[in-house]
C-alpha cells in the first residue's frame, strides 16, 4: 500500500489505461449512454410544483431544451477581501521575514476577510462576475455548486448563494467539500450533470476563508492562507464543440494526518447536575482545530501525483503535454508549481501563478489565478489549459479543457 515516502497508497493507477468502450464511457471520463449524438428535453420537476416552501407561486416550466453531450466555460468572476496582509505585517506577530517567505513559498501578501465581510458575500460577487461574462441570467442556472470547505453555515452555504443571486426557478444548490481540490471537484461534477442529467446552464463556485482555521503563532502555517472566491460557469454544447476533454480524480485517506483541522470537543458544564445526567451528556459545545499540516511530506505527494494525474487526464483527452498552453495548479506553493511544471516539461512562461498576491486560497485559487488570466488576456479562446487540484483529505485530481 504505501510508497517510498509512505504516503500514498494507489494512486499509481491513475495513469493506467483501461478499455472503457464497452462500458460507453467516452475518452473525457464522462457516461455515454450512446456514440451518436441524441436530443435531450429538459424541464424542471420543482418548478411545475405550486406553493413551494418560499410560499410564492410557482413560474411556469420553461421550455423543453435541445441538449448536446459536451460542455464548455463561457464565464469566470473573481472576489478578494480589501484587508490585505504583507510578509512584514506576519514578521510582526511570529519569528518570520519577508525574505524567509518569499523563497520559501512564493508568497508576499494574502488577503483577509474582515469586518462585514462574509464568504458568503464574496462568492455571490465572483458569480455575479462570472454570470455577466457568460451572458447567463441567474434564472437560466440550473445547478450552483459552492465548493468550500469553510461555509458561513454548517450545513452550507449554496442555498443562501442562490437566493442572493435571485434564482427564482429554485435550482439545486449545493455544497461541495473538498478543501483545496474542490474546485476541481466541483467542475467534474458540472460536466457530469450536464452530461448525464441534462443541465444547461452549472454555475461552480470555488470560495474558501481558511483564516478562520489558522494559528497565527504558527509561522509554519499562518504564511501559508488567504481568503477569496472564485466562479465559472459551465454550459452544455454540442459534442463538436466539447471543452472538458478529460479528467481524473483520487483520494487517499491515509494521507489525512498530513493535513487536517479536525473536530475537537469543549468541556461544558453539566446542566442536569452532578447527579441527574449520564456521564458525557450533555455534550460539551464543538468546534474545528486550526489547521494541522506536515509540509514536507504534502509536498512530495504533489510533486509526485499531481503530474501523473495531468498525465493520466491528457491520455483520456487523446493530447500530450505538448498540446498545453497553460499550466494551472492550485495554488500552493510556488516550489510545487515549478516541479510539476518540471516533470511535465512544460516552460515557467506557461505556468500561471498569482500566489504572490493571494497566498493559498484553498478551493478559491484555481477560479481566482483562471479569472485574472483571462481577463488580463494571457489566456485566449481555443487556449488548451491542464489544471490541477491537491490538499486535504488527501484528494486531487485534474482536467483538462479548452477555454471559451
């Protein structure tokens, strides 16, 4: 089970090939029910429904729809907080200097929720962003997936995302849990529903404040964590037209004591007295640790498995890594992102980064680092991108896609 670095136990497999037509399983990973392309109707069982739990009366339901098999991006928003957080500002509360921070990571500021700033409130800007570029108005989504790991409610914040957006249809909301692979995650699962479920129109949502979570004593770890959002839309299409061209997804649990924030449980008082209740009950009020991680050994299963689910990803897309225009990590640690970048000999000018300015967003900086690029023109329509998502859990995996 275990490797060299008795870490990962099976992702070895990851870039094994196996014979999926049999099974119509088509080369992107995705469930095929037939080769030749079919039309697809689709209308909302929620929304024929009267008197739904808001208490409004239901619109009729929309139109039966003509669907392709593929999907495509055709929008992308980005949010920050204002605080912003230097190297210098962090060399004031623990043993630390600009210097020590920048080589060792890449990283010189980080922004920080504050005030009457939510997660909530940043991840509505990004798709609100990511909407107006796509040409999508909130009553034509279908699905929102919130992909975070630290939601303002905890039971989740998709919900409360689509209610601020408008969404008037009551499309499915929901949370996706992933932590720094979520993103990726997120935008499997669009492709899936859109392809086997017959959606049109997936918002996905990449938001996290792993702030909260850090011990800012800590230097190991409190230099390390930003806040932000991040939002693509996704849009059904013809096959033809397909940009999600491949994709591959792992976990391993044996890793999750290299990083994790797990729960921990405070003493209460008895509120039945000493000699009215069971022992334990009732129990004490819990709460999450800060983050716990062993940087060394999640570096080296990045820079080991991140390249050979890249790898794994451009064999089911029928590419290699010539076909790349942009390498897009997760956003972690410039040391990783340079060693993938290595393996897969792909140049640094082809390496997207924006982690001097945000730090690790967690599932945030794959949507965040995507958005600056394209608005800022480095990535252009028909651009070939191989991302990559890898953290807690330990989860990873990558896709590759064609922008625009």
């Amino acid at each position: 089970m275990a490797n060299a670095t008795g870490l990962i136990s099976a992702y070895a497999t990851c870039t094994g090939r196996r014979n999926l037509s049999s099974y119509g399983i088509s080369r992107s990973g995705f469930l095929s029910v037939e080769r030749n392309m079919k039309r697809v109707f689709l209308c909302s069982a929620v929304e024929g429904v009267e008197g739904h739990a808001s208490g409004a009366p239901s619109s009729k339901p929309r139109a039966s729809r003509l669907l392709g098999k593929g999907c495509k991006l055709v929008g992308c928003g980005s949010a920050v907080p204002e605080l912003m957080i230097s190297n210098d500002d962090l060399a004031k509360i623990v043993d630390t200097s600009d210097e020590w921070i920048s080589v060792r990571t890449g990283i010189r500021n980080r922004r920080i929720l504050s005030g009457n700033e939510t997660l909530t409130g940043l991840a509505i800007e990004a798709s609100r962003k990511a909407l107006h570029m796509a040409q999508v108005e909130p009553d034509e989504l279908d699905l929102i997936l919130m992909c975070t790991s630290t939601p303002d409610d905890l039971f989740g914040s998709g919900p409360q995302i689509q209610k601020e957006l408008g969404c008037k249809r009551n499309p499915l909301a929901f949370d996706i849990r992933a932590a720094c692979s979520g993103f990726l995650l997120g935008l499997t699962t669009a492709g899936s529903f859109i392809r086997a479920g017959g959606f049109e129109n997936v918002l996905v949502i990449g938001a996290d404040a792993l702030s909260r979570y850090v011990d800012w004593t800590d230097r190991g770890t409190c230099i390390l964590f930003g806040d932000a959002a991040g939002a693509v839309v996704v849009q059904a299409c013809n096959d033809d037209e397909n940009a999600l061209l491949g994709y591959d997804v792992h976990s391993d649990g044996d890793g999750q004591k290299y990083l994790n924030a797990t729960i921990k449980d405070k003493e209460a008082e008895n509120v039945l007295g000493s000699n009215n209740g069971a022992a334990g009950f009732p129990p004490g009020l819990s709460s999450y640790s800060c983050i716990q991680m062993n940087g060394q050994e999640v570096f080296r299963f990045a820079v080991r498995c991140v390249p050979q689910s890249i790898e794994a990803s451009l064999v089911k897309a029928g590419l290699t890594s010539s076909s790349i225009d942009w390498l897009l990590l997760h956003q972690a640690n410039q040391r990783i992102l340079d060693a993938v970048a290595t393996r897969l000999r792909i140049p640094s000018d082809h390496v997207i980064s924006n982690l001097a300015n945000y730090g690790n967003t967690s599932a945030a900086s794959i949507p965040l680092a995507l958005d600056e690029a394209v608005r800022g023109g480095k990535v252009q329509a028909g651009n070939i991108v191989a991302t990559a998502g890898f953290g807690a859990g330990l989860t990873w995996g990558s896709a590759i896609m064609r922008w625009g």
